[in-house]
C-alpha cells in the first residue's frame, strides 16, 4: 500500500506499508519512507519482524544492501583492499564480496592479456540499447568523462602495439567498473571512455553513486592495472575524471536501429572541460553534482580556482561563471 502525503512544499513523502515473504517463509512487515527532501536526499527504512529470526544473514545482507544503495549508513563506499577491516559493515564483505580474490581475478586476467592469452570483448551495446528507447528526445543524465593521463608521450614513446594494449586494458577495466554501478558506457574516443548514468527517482543517489563509481575507477588503474603493468615494463598509468549533470539530447546517426546513437548537449561539453583542468586521480564535479552531493563528501572536495580567460561556462541559474569543485 502507497501513502503520499505533502509536509511542506520541498519535502514529499511516501509510505510503503504492507507484508512481504522472505526465504525460509519468513513474514515481514515492511515500512519505507523515503523522503525525497532537496536539504537531505535521505531516504530511510524501517524494518519490523514478526518472527524471532533477526540474525538470518540473509536478511543483514539484504539490509546492509540497502543502506549502502540508500546511503543511510553515512559512510563513503569504494572498492578498497584497505576496506577489508571493516568488512563486518560493508558490503563488500567476504560474505558477498572478497576483494582480494576480485583484484586477483583482475590481475590473472590482465596478465593474460599482457600475454595474449585472452581478448577483451569491450562493447557499448548495453549503452546503445538505451538510448534506442530515448531517440529524438531529451534525457537528464550525469555525464563522465574519464581520460588517460599522458597519452600522448606515451604514443611519442612506446611501440603502436603496447600503446594499443595499453588503450584497450584502460578502456575495458574502466567500462567493467561503471557498469557494475549501473552506469552505461556512451563511446570511446581515442584514450577516453565516456560514460553516462540515467537520473532515476532520487538525484542525490545517482550523484553519490558517480562519485563512488570514479573513486572505484581511480582505485582499478592504481591497485588493479598497475602492478602488472609493473611488472611486465608498461608504463604507470593515471586516469583524470570530470563529472556534470544536464540535459542532452538523443541523435541517432542514421534510420536503421544499427546506426550509431550518441548524447548531444551543454553538459557533455563541460564534463569534457572539467576533465581537462582535472589533476591525475582526481575526480572534478561541476555545480550540478556537487550540490547534490552527500554533505559528508563534499567536504572532500575544494573549489577549483578558474579565470575568465580559460573558463567561459556559465550557470543558467544566475549567469555566473560555473563552479568547478576538485578533490
């Protein structure tokens, strides 16, 4: 059963009121208000058993999950060897997720590769099939653009075919993170990948989720790909990161659903700016992002000091130059 009800003119609240069956036959009445309040973005659940089976960890997990998704657990989340003392709390617990054996898997693989032993199979299907429900419309997405630093002297340096190897480890291990936080992979374009995440019913979630999705990404080239990169006389690589929000409108280059589709719009332009003046592993967010950010992660993040003479995006809001917060 749904409840809507109004407490004032920012805030909106539902209920979601009603018996659910878990496994084992387990009977749960379960009571959701999310409050969809701009100061907050908080959304909150509680949980009422009517059995005595509290400690199935079927059902910590389940909530764990949900707090983590939700962000109610007011802790910020990347995939972390470090995070291994604190598994009894996170999700990426040995219960669920066992990190070592994840950058094991990922290190078995890229060494494989290094070795011709295995072929990526990198493709912007998934995000292609989106947009082909959302062709000649406009879509409010987050846009990131994330670019491999030093590309250039690499290419002036290194054998086309390392360089080639390099290009595609860096594009595949990063569209294998921003998928599995349900982001969708737009193009390549030469050393970037860029990459789009759908504003769903709660924008302060999907912006929280872009700003793990980069820590993660920054987190795979530095305790992922490196070491084998190491190890095998490949440079050391870093990744710069931009972020905004917007609307964009959906082109389709082409009458039959093959032809290529991809986002036009002023965010998709200022992410690539924001990636640019960005720093090697760090991730930029435009005004857009930043205000919706989760206050205890825009602590982490400090205005990027910019001159007229090299930024000229404005705010549609009040005109002004547009803000760029850095970590």
């Amino acid at each position: 059963m749904f409840i809507l009800y109004k407490t004032n003119k920012l805030s909106i609240h539902i209920l979601i009121i009603g018996p659910f069956m878990k496994e084992g036959k387990e009977k749960v009445n379960v009571k959701k208000k999310i409050d969809l309040d701009r100061g907050s973005g908080k959304v909150i659940e509680d949980r009422q058993h009517q059995t005595t089976e509290t400690n199935n960890p079927i059902n910590v997990v389940e909530k764990t999950i949900t707090e983590r998704m939700m962000g109610t657990d007011n802790k910020i989340h990347s995939y972390n060897e470090d995070d291994q003392s604190n598994s009894s709390s996170s999700i990426w617990s040995k219960d669920i997720f066992d990190l070592h054996t994840l950058f094991k898997q990922r290190k078995d693989r890229l060494w494989n590769v290094l070795h011709e032993r295995y072929k990526y199979n990198t493709s912007i299907i998934r995000g292609q099939k989106f947009l082909l429900n959302h062709v000649d419309s406009k879509l409010s997405l987050i846009v990131m653009y994330a670019d491999l630093v030093g590309s250039t002297k690499m290419s002036m340096q290194l054998p086309v075919e390392k360089m080639a190897t390099i290009i595609k480890v860096f594009s595949h291990e990063l569209s294998s993170v921003i998928e599995s936080y349900n982001g969708f992979v737009l193009k390549y374009v030469g050393d970037a990948v860029i990459a789009f995440f759908p504003i769903g019913f709660n924008k302060y979630l999907v912006c929280d989720k872009s700003f793990q999705c980069a820590k993660s990404m920054i987190n795979v080239v530095e305790n992922g790909i490196n070491p084998i990169f190491e190890k095998d006389d490949y440079p050391k690589l870093s990744v710069k990161i931009g972020i905004d929000e917007g609307e964009n409108a959906v082109i389709q280059y082409g009458f039959d659903k093959s032809a290529p589709i991809d986002l036009i719009g002023y965010p998709m332009n200022v992410a690539a700016k924001i990636t640019s003046l960005t720093g090697p592993n760090k991730v930029s967010f435009g005004n857009n992002v930043y205000k919706l950010l989760h206050p205890s992660i825009q602590t982490k993040f400090h205005r990027m000091p910019l001159e007229q003479k090299e930024w000229k995006y404005i705010d549609h809001e009040d005109n002004s130059l547009y803000k760029v917060y850095t970590i």
